[in-house]
C-alpha cells in the first residue's frame, strides 16, 4: 500500500466540513482580549488559555517591540551555541525565584518541554509512573522514554489508590519518576498533590508535575500547584508553558541545580532547537512583572471562572473542574450534539472549544470553555445566558 493511502482514506474532517459542523482551525481576525473578530463578527472569546488578559497589555506589546528593536527577530541558533542572549537569563533567574526553584531552564515550546525532561532522565530500566489523562506532550515524552528503554507505567486518572498499588509492584531501588498535570487540561479538575508526595516519599520515586494550566491560576499569586498545597519543596520538577498566563510562547523546566545542568547538556530537545525569540522571552518577562505586581488579577480570573461555573450549575448543565482552575467544561455526552452545541454557540456569539473522541472517552464529549481576568460581567452573563437558550434548544438541559 502507497505511504500516503492513509491521507486519501482520511474524510472525516470533510464530512463535518460539510455539515457545516468543523470547529477547529477558526482564523481570528482582532484580537481584543476577551472580544475578538472571526467570521467578520464580534465574538466573545471563551475558549482561550490567555488567564490573565496579558496578550494584548501595553507593557507586554511594548516589551516585545523594544526586543525586536535591539535583538532583532530571532537568536539565529540553539541555546547550546550562539542561541542565547541575556534576556533568556534574566527570564530564568526571575521565573526561579518567583516559582520558588533553585533554577530554570528556557525550552522553545511548551509541547517540547515534557520531551526535554522525561526521555533525558528516566533511562534504561527506569520507570515513568504516569496518569492516564496527562497531556498528550507527556504521552509523546513517555514514548521517546520507551525508545530508550525505560519503562512506562499507567495508572488511573487521579485514582492514588490505583498509583499506589502500580507503584508498589515496581523495584524499589530503581529511579522512578511520577509524572501528572497539575491542572488538567480537558477537564479543569486539580491533581492530588498531596497524596502524590507522600507515595513518592514511601516508594523512593521523584515527582514531575506539568503545571501549563496552573502557572498563573492556582498556587500563591499563581505560583502553581505546588505553591497550592505548600509542597514547592517537595515537588522535584515543575514544567510549564508561557503560551497562556504568560501571554507569550515557549516552556520551562524548574528544578535543582544540578538537575538543570544534566538536562542543559544531555537534552537533543534543547541542544537541537533554536531558543525561544528575544520578542517572545521579552513578552514573558513582562508578564511576570505584571503577575508580580498585580496579585489580584489571579482572584480576578477565578472569579470570573466560577461565576461561570455556578451560572451554568444552575441552569442543570453537567459542569466538571475545580472552582481554583481557569477551566469550566461542560459535558454534553454525544459527538454529534457536540459539535452542534458548538455551532449554535458560535453563531449566537461565543466560542467555545470542542471536545470529541478520541480526545476523550465516549460519553464525555464536551465543550470546555476558559475565562480570563480581562472578562467582565457582562460578557460572563452573556455566555450564562447564550448556553441557557442553546442548552434548552437541543434538550440538554430542560
């Protein structure tokens, strides 16, 4: 069979194109934070990781512009060589002491930075302990592991329980690495962190906890899920993103010393990639001033997340997550009604972020909506309010 078979084959997508049901891909034309233009229309945006409204702030635009000025557009190299500037260092050195780390290391997406950390540590006959529902980064990470011979274990999505009895089988004298989302992306709900540290502690493993969708929502001024539970001490690695809170791209590594020094010059996922942009590392800089000097934008944004959320209890809706996250979901059960849910939302004036299988499992289609610092009431009762006649109109609720 032709390699490229498996393309002509592909026509799913198509066919929801076809149906005028395809939610994905939806260009944005203006982007006013939590009002943007698609379609030629105002919409209100609840489907965006930007937490706390940073994207479009005059100090993040203006920190951007002033590195492109003098650093230009790109570091032309990997951080290994020629890539690095003293923005880089500066970003590191900052985003440590705020998260409460020895250091940080910069990687050049988020996506790749679960790939820069579990693949490098956790080596021949060594164990990755892993929740089923960890993004998919981590699940690519997990199988480059598997490349090298490590082993990688599953266990129950948040079931410790089911951790502890994976966990107990494994040699007790080996490296073992417990890797989780702080904040799940799909749906919003917190990892038990607590309970993760004392198993950690009594099978002689260490914790990775990727924090995308934590960093600047839960923890202490956002410092995260450790900062949460008061376990920053305990938790050994924090990974993270600057694509949503920190209104900009790339990830982090935050560890000890020597643990960012061996993945600084074991990792091919930094040393064959070209650093994070003076523009990008500039904008995150910024956002953490602002996170820094502005608490309160955190209590904003869970405010305004569990006006949401309560608003949509009410109304009967079967709302998953946790009050602290940015994250509210609601499940709606079909792939079908899903995507027609969707539409009707899009076309009365809210976007929303579509969930089908196999993203997730049958019967937890969902749309999952986010909010941000920078929403107001009255788009908060707006949404309330647009998923109340669509809900009712497709018998969701009644």
């Amino acid at each position: 069979m032709d390699l490229f078979q498996k393309c002509l084959d592909f026509t799913l997508a198509d066919e929801v194109k076809a149906a005028g049901l395809y939610p994905y891909f939806r260009p944005i034309e203006a982007n006013e934070g939590p009002i943007v233009e698609m379609a030629g229309r105002k919409i209100i945006m609840a489907g965006s990781n930007n937490y706390l409204g940073l994207t479009a702030h005059p100090k993040v635009k203006e920190a951007a512009v002033n590195a492109i000025k003098k650093y230009g557009t790109g570091c032309s190299g990997s951080r290994y060589l020629t890539g690095t500037i003293d923005l880089h260092v500066e970003l590191e050195k900052r985003l440590a002491k705020f998260l409460g780390y020895e250091e940080v290391l910069l990687i050049s997406t988020g996506y790749q930075t679960a790939q820069a950390i579990i693949p490098t540590l956790v080596q021949r006959g060594e164990y990755v302990v892993s929740d089923k529902d960890n993004h998919a980064c981590i699940v690519m990470a997990n199988m480059m592991a598997t490349g090298m011979t490590a082993e990688v274990v599953r266990y129950k999505h948040r079931d410790m329980k089911h951790l502890e009895a994976v966990i107990s089988k494994l040699p007790l004298d080996v490296g073992k690495l417990i890797v989780t989302d702080g904040v799940f992306s799909t749906s919003g709900e917190v990892v038990d962190l607590p309970a993760i540290v004392e198993i950690a502690k009594k099978y002689n493993a260490r914790i990775m906890c990727d924090d995308a969708h934590a960093t600047g929502v839960v923890g202490v001024g956002g410092r995260g899920t450790a900062s949460k539970f008061g376990l920053t001490n305990d938790v050994d690695i924090t990974m993270g993103t600057f694509s949503k809170s920190f209104a900009s791209l790339g990830g982090f590594i935050a560890s000890t010393k020597s643990v960012i020094n061996y993945i600084k010059h074991q990792s091919p996922a930094l040393i064959f990639s070209a650093s994070p942009t003076p523009a990008s590392v500039a904008s995150a800089l910024a956002a953490l001033e602002i996170m820094e000097a502005q608490p309160e934008l955190v209590t904003k944004l869970h405010n305004n997340a569990n006006r949401v959320r309560e608003g949509f209890k009410k109304l009967g809706f079967n709302v998953i997550g946790q009050p602290e996250t940015g994250i509210v979901s609601v499940i709606i059960g079909e792939t079908d009604k899903t995507l027609i849910f969707t539409k009707e939302l899009f076309d009365a004036g809210v976007f929303v972020n579509a969930f089908v299988r196999p993203g997730v499992p049958p019967g937890m289609e969902m749309v999952r909506t986010s909010y941000m610092a920078s929403h107001e009431n009255e788009h908060l009762d707006k949404i309330i309010d647009i998923f109340s006649v669509v809900g009712k109109k497709l018998g969701v609720i009644s």
